[in-house]
C-alpha cells in the first residue's frame, strides 16, 4: 500500500483536557520497529487514569492507546519475526532493555528502563503507530478486527491476575465487571470454574451481562456472595474493593489486584487477612503471557462485546467508560 506523510491522530497535550484531533507526520519505524496501519484499538481504563493525570508522568504531547490491533506496511532492517501483510497486536509492554536485574531475572514486566505503548511510547489513536518486532504478537485471524484490540490488555492482564492464583482455586470473585472481566470469566468457565461478579451498586445491567456469559453470581460490591471465595481479582480502581475482597474469600486464599492504579485503600483489622490470605498486585504483562493467552483465547474462544467508536470520537469514548456505560470494551475503529 501506499503510505501517506501524514496521518489523523488524537493527541493528548496536557492532563485533564480533551485530546485534540491533528494531522500528524506518519512515523517512520527504525531499524527494529515495524510500521502498523491500526485497524482498531481498545479504550482502556488505564487510558483514563493517563488523560486524568493519575498517571503523572506520561510523554507529551502523546497518542494514547495500547488494545491495538492491526496490519504491518512496513518493516525495519532488521526485522525478520514479522512481514508485510501480517495482522498483529500491540500492547501496553512495548519495550524492555533485557540487562537490568528483573529483565534478567525473567521478570520483564518490572524492567526498570521499559517503554509503554501509548504512555511513554506513542500509541494505537492514530491511523498508524510503530512497534518493536519482539513486542508485537501475531493475532489469530478471527481477531484481525475490532474484537481483537480488547485482548490486547483487557485480556492480558486478566489472563495474568488469573495465573496469580492457586490453580486449584475453583470459586473465584470477580470485582468491576468490565472489558478485562468478560475477557477472563469466558477463560475460567472454559477451565471450569465459578465465577462470582461484583459490580457497582445499582449495575443491574452488568450483572445481568456477568449471568449472561455464565457467572453462578452476580450482585453489588456491597453484597456478601453466597459462598465463602477460593480466590478474588479485583479490576474496578477502588481500593475500599481491598478489604471487601478480604473478608470475602476463604482461609488460604489471595485476593489480587489487576489495575494499574487504585484509590487508597483503607485501613482494616487483621483478622480479615490473617489464616493465611494472600494480597497482591499485578504489574504489566511478560511476552510469555501474550503468547499463552494468544494462544488460549481462539481455542476457548474468546468472543469480546465491543461498542464502537470512530477515531473522533476518542473523547466520547473515554468518557462514556469514564461514567461507566461501557459494558465488554470500548474500541476505536480506523475508517
């Protein structure tokens, strides 16, 4: 295809202010980097947590966006994993050094000199982006379209909040039913498990939405669920969740915390944690989770609610997940 100088793209310029629509120069990959026309890209939560400035130290001017799906136009010298024509997705891990301690410790996620897709590294609200060749994965071709942009972090970081748990674990709470938690409850069904939805009080739609796709529960996060939890993964950024989650699951059980930020977590009495429960977090993802979830998904299969957007409408995405009329994901798609 021919590639144009220039592309459309939303840019955020500053914190808590609307991203602004420009015509930007289309960049062009070095020698390890692929070029990439977007066919579609996630509206991610952490998306929201940047623009909000609760993520405080973005690039700027900067295109968010790291749920991205879509086709190589052109590669670098050096680049031999991928070709022209490929359908690949891009996610919020874009770059590690591969020296520090934790990159040599096979802990990549925790690399002290990363580079992140659509924070530190621009992103996937443009009609094209670059992207290293080792942090692309290729996409089943039943996910070369907007259905595939969601597991790309919703789905990533679900898959790795869920690997965090004892695997024997059979009961498991779900808090913030959202684009990562339809993701992972069709994972877990498929291996078996009960799920147990929490949502925000009053969500009757998106406990109805949890039932639908085969949660044994769903209710507010305000309600105890029937039974004591093996195991609880928290996605909503509301950290009163902590305790909540505590007291819910059983004795020997963890409680893991998939979001990238969260609101304090208030105090509370250890005996709720006491028995041997665990508490954690998940930071980032490996290439070893991509490749495995990448892997899973078209086999459980994986099938993603989207509600759709146009580039444009970047802003009226972000703030329809913002005041929380998303149910699945919300995914720009490139005209």
């Amino acid at each position: 295809m021919k590639i144009p100088d220039a592309m459309n793209a939303m840019i955020l310029e500053a914190p808590k202010k609307p991203l602004v629509h420009k015509e930007v120069p289309t960049p062009s990959p070095n020698e390890e980097q692929v070029l990439i026309k977007v066919i579609a890209c996630g509206v991610c939560r952490t998306d929201l947590h940047i623009a909000d400035g609760e993520l405080a130290k973005p690039k700027l001017p900067l295109i968010l966006g790291h749920e991205i799906a879509g086709m190589v136009v052109k590669k670098g010298s050096s680049v031999t994993q991928l070709e022209t024509g490929d359908i690949v997705g891009v996610p919020w891990l874009g770059y590690t050094c591969g020296k520090c301690r934790y990159c040599l410790r096979n802990k990549e996620n925790l690399c002290e000199n990363a580079g992140f897709t659509g924070y530190t590294i621009d992103g996937g609200y443009a009609e094209f982006t670059v992207a290293y060749q080792q942090y692309c994965f290729k996409l089943d071709a039943m996910y070369a379209n907007a259905s595939g942009a969601p597991l790309l972090c919703a789905g990533l970081i679900g898959f790795r909040s869920y690997n965090m748990i004892d695997k024997e674990a059979e009961k498991i709470g779900i808090y913030g039913f959202g684009a990562a938690a339809h993701i992972l409850i069709q994972v877990a069904i498929y291996e078996a498990k009960k799920i147990y939805a929490f949502t925000r009080e009053g969500d009757y739609a998106a406990q109805k939405f949890a039932l639908q796709l085969g949660a044994v529960w769903a209710g507010d996060s305000t309600q105890s669920p029937p039974d004591k939890l093996d195991a609880a993964i928290i996605f909503a950024p509301v950290g009163a969740l902590v305790p909540k989650a505590l007291h819910d699951v059983d004795k020997g059980g963890a409680v893991v915390c998939g979001g990238i930020h969260m609101s304090d977590i208030p105090s509370f009495s250890y005996d709720i944690l006491w028995e041997e429960r665990m508490l954690r977090s998940v930071a980032n993802l490996t290439r070893k989770d991509g490749e495995s979830f990448l892997h899973l998904a078209p086999l459980v299969p994986v099938k993603t609610e989207t509600q759709l957007f146009t580039l444009l409408q970047a802003n009226e995405a972000l703030e329809s997940l913002r005041s929380g009329k998303v149910h699945g994901a919300a995914v720009l798609v490139m005209e």
